[in-house]
C-alpha cells in the first residue's frame, strides 16, 4: 500500500489489490497518510485451498473493476 500511495503521489495511479480482512487497515492508514479516496479493489481469498488457477479466476473476475478504477 505504501508503494500506491508514494505513485499516486507522483501522479501516477494506482489500484491496490486487498484481501477482505485487511480492508479496515488499508482504509485506516491511506486516510492516515492522505490518501483516503485510495482506490483499491477486494480479492476474496483462502490461500490454504486455493490453486494458481482458482487465483488467476479471482482475479479476472475482479479484472473490469481494476480497469474501471484506473480509468475513472
């Protein structure tokens, strides 16, 4: 998260991708920094089941709502 704020902050723009139980610090600190309109997206995980294929599913399923968020 560190490295999106310091991009945004040098114009460039970013998404952060964030699994559900981190959402609460990732918003927390952006605010803390001044960041708090940082934009992010939530990937559903279970990293103890989950495949390199089951991510790669996750992922492009959440792929249009990075695109939107690069591109808003």
């Amino acid at each position: 998260m560190l490295d999106a704020v310091n991009l945004e902050r040098m114009g460039i723009p970013t998404v952060t991708l964030v699994t559900p139980p981190f959402v609460p610090a990732l918003a927390a600190n952006a605010r803390l920094l001044g960041l708090p309109d940082l934009r992010y997206v939530v990937v559903p995980n279970d990293y103890y089941e989950e495949t390199v294929e089951v991510r790669s599913e996750r992922i492009a399923a959440v792929l249009d709502e990075i695109v939107a968020a690069l591109t808003v």
